[in-house]
C-alpha cells in the first residue's frame, strides 16, 4: 500500500474535520480561539487520529464514523503539549515548528487554549454517533481516563518528579506507558468502537495500541538525542539538558533501538487477527519505527 497517500490523505481529512469542529478565530473572545488554533493548526503529524480510523477500518467500519473520536482526541493530545511547553513544565520555546503557545499568546491564554482544547473534546465526543456494541457512556469514560490523572496526567507527575533522579526501567516504563501509550490505545480503541467491534477485536486492537505506543515513545527518546530541532520541530536534546528519564539514557542508545524493534513486532503480532484488513495499522508501525522525525 503507498502508506504516504494514505498519511497525506488522513492528515487533510481530519484538519478538515476539526476545523468544522473548533470555534471560528473570530468568535469571541477571539484570543482564545486564535489560541486554541494556532497550535492545533501548526502542523502535527495528525497520528492519535490517523490511529483511530485506521483501526476502525481495520474492525470493518468507515472512517467517517471514527472521525469525531479522532478529532477528540487530536485536541486533548494539542492541549496536552501546550501545558507541556509552559515554562512550569517543561519550558520549550519551540514545537511543532513554531513558536510554542505562550511565546505567541502568553502564560496566561496558554494555560487556558490547553483547557479550552481538552473541554472541545469531551463537546465533539458527546456528539458521536455509536454503534449498537458501544454507548456514549463507555467511549466518554475511555477518553476521561485515557486523559485523567491515573493515566495521561500520572505520567506527566511521574515524568516531573523524575528529573535529575535515577530511575528504573519499570519507573520508566510506567512513566511511557501512562504519558504516551495511554492515549494512542485509547485512540485506536476508540476506532474500533465506532465500528462496533467484538470484544476479541477490542482486545487485540489495545494490546496493539499498548506496544505501539511504547515503540513511539523509545524512537522518541531515541530520535531526542539523535536528531536536529529543525529535523523534529522541537527543541532537540532537551531530554539530555533536563536529567529526563529516557530509554537511551536507562539503557543506552543501541539497546533502546533493539527494545523499539522488538515492540515494533509485538505491536505487529497482536494484528493477526485482523488479516489483510489491518495492513494500514501494519504499515504505520513499521513506518513509525523507521522515522526520522
Ligand atoms: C501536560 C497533561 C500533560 C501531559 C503532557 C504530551 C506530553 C504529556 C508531553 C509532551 C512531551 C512528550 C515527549 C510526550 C510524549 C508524547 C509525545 C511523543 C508527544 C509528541 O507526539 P507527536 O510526535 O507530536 O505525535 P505531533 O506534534 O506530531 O502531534
């Protein structure tokens, strides 16, 4: 399959759908809802959404009906590395190519674009039509807690209160299994809802999405200390620069590109079930393994 069509193709779709989605920039008070644009518009590689149709066509189901799920998640994810960026968290001036959110707009209107962005969510979420399997209930619920304190904002504390500190792998692992795999197995298991999947097809799509979301978060680590700012749109090193707890830095560069490897193709194992249709999810993790950026 030409999976960079496919990457293309999905990517405009969903800056589509959320465009519809969000507040117009001049409905007021219109700093917020530049705000709020700025960074969801600056150029994100779209892959929680992307993630979410392609394991409702992996399920059987049409991508139109994983979409606002997959915009919901796109903006709690945004809202997520504004809060990041903000110079109590991790003070970055530059993201997604840009200027961060509270270089352009403030602190102030920073703090509350990432608020205004992780309520939108929860509005495009609860507008969702659902299949006969899933209720609004189940899929509100997953995304609270995907985003909550036990998952996406217990990996955030663990990751704070990690800096400087030795770590060990378990702490490291819990703090990428909550940070960042939380919301990618929430993102394809979203999908699979709105494409009524069985219980066995919900289960394998999440242990997919678990190991998934741990091979992204080690190339992360890993292309940190490998690559350019310019390269990742990012400041590059940082991780180093703040005593971050991070694969290479546990257990070196070699060993961590081994463990991605080796995700990678637990990820890939757990698509069995889904044959010929699960060749998109399939192809994403091998590109995800071998990105540069
Ligand atoms: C502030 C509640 C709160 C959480 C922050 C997202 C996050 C948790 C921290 C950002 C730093 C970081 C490296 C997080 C891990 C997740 C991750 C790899 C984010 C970057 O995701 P990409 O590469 O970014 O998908 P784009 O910009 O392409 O969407």
């Amino acid at each position: 399959m030409d999976l960079k069509a496919y990457l293309v193709a999905r990517q405009k779709e969903v800056d589509r759908a959320l465009d519809g989605f969000l507040p117009r920039e001049s409905a007021k008070p219109a700093t917020i809802h530049k705000a709020m644009r700025y960074s969801l518009f600056a150029g994100g590689k779209r892959l929680r959404p992307i993630l979410c149709v392609a394991a409702a066509e992996a399920c059987g189901g049409e991508r139109k009906a994983a979409l606002p799920l997959a915009c919901a998640m796109e903006c709690i994810h945004t809202y997520s590395l504004i809060h990041d960026d903000l110079p109590s968290m991790d003070n970055d001036d530059f993201r997604r190519g840009r200027p961060t959110c509270h270089k352009v707009f403030g602190d102030g209107i920073a703090v509350l674009a990432g608020d205004a962005l992780l309520t939108v969510a929860f509005e495009i979420a609860a507008a969702v039509e659902l299949p006969r399997r899933y209720g609004l209930k189940q899929v509100v619920t997953e995304i609270a807690v995907a985003s909550g304190s036990r998952r996406l904002i217990a990996g955030q504390v663990a990751d704070l209160e990690a800096e400087g500190k030795p770590i060990t792998r378990s702490g490291l692992r819990y703090i990428h299994e909550n940070k960042t795999a939380a919301m990618l197995i929430a993102s394809v298991r979203l999908g699979a809802m709105s494409a009524n999947a069985t219980a066995k097809q919900l289960e394998a799509i999440s242990a997919f999405g678990a190991a998934l979301g741990l091979a992204f978060q080690v190339i992360d680590d890993i292309l940190d200390v490998t690559q350019t700012s310019e390269k990742l749109g990012k400041s590059a090193g940082k991780d180093v620069a703040a005593q971050k707890a991070t694969y290479p830095a546990v257990i070196g560069l070699e060993k961590s590109r081994r463990e991605a490897q080796r995700l990678t193709r637990e990820a890939r194992d757990a698509l069995t079930a889904f044959g010929g249709k699960a060749e998109t999810l399939h192809a994403l993790a091998n590109y995800l393994l071998d990105r540069d950026y």
